[in-house]
C-alpha cells in the first residue's frame, strides 16, 4: 500500500452495480464486491502487462472500486488529461506498484501425440 493507506472503502451489502464511462480518450470505471485479487487482474488485463499482478496488501475484504484512467491505446492522443492505469492505481486508489521477482504457475508440454483410432 501507498503512504496514505488505502483510498477506497468496503462494499456495501446491498451493492451490485457495475458501470464503465468512456469519457472520449478516458474511461471510468467502478467495480463493486471487487476483492484486491479482482482488482489485480484488471490492472493486468487493461494496463496490457505481459507478467501477473499480485495482491500482497494483505486487505481480505470486498470493496468497491472507482478508478479513472486512459487506455494506452489513448495516450498518444489524451493530452494533458492522459493518466496510465499504473499512475492512476497508485494516486486515485492509494496502492503502490512494485516490480518484484514472484513464483508463477506455468504448465510445459514437453511430448504430444495424435490419439490412435479406437
């Protein structure tokens, strides 16, 4: 976490609403029920990563999320609104991003066949 602590709060019960506004080159987006681990994979899947994102704040609950950001696709032309989701992760949500070396799950395939006919 960032030096303020987190800047997002826990998930009401009764919350369920999902919304995205594309503001011309930016996107609003709220996730509620989010757990830290929902969030990581949106950071990777919308920062274009090629390695994981791994929650280690050690917060366990369901919070609701409201992050403003501009896709890379964007950036070029965002001007002086443009802000990368890794910038916008660490002052909208008051989460630091580290890059650390981690274990990651892969599977190798090392022989294959065709089936033989039954």
């Amino acid at each position: 976490m960032g030096k303020g602590g987190p800047k997002f709060k826990e998930s009401a019960p009764d919350e369920d609403t999902k919304w995205i506004s594309n503001d011309g080159s930016n996107i609003r987006t709220k996730i509620p029920k989010a757990t830290l681990e929902d969030l990581s994979d949106f950071i990777r899947r919308n920062a274009d990563l090629d390695r994981p994102v791994i929650d280690a704040t050690g917060l366990r609950g369901t919070y609701t999320i409201t992050i403003n950001y501009t896709p890379e696709r964007n950036m070029p032309h965002a001007g002086d609104t443009a802000i990368s989701i890794l910038t916008a992760v660490q002052q909208q949500l008051g989460l630091k991003l580290e890059p650390r070396t981690a274990p990651v799950r892969m599977f190798v395939i090392d022989h294959i066949e065709k089936p033989a006919p039954n």
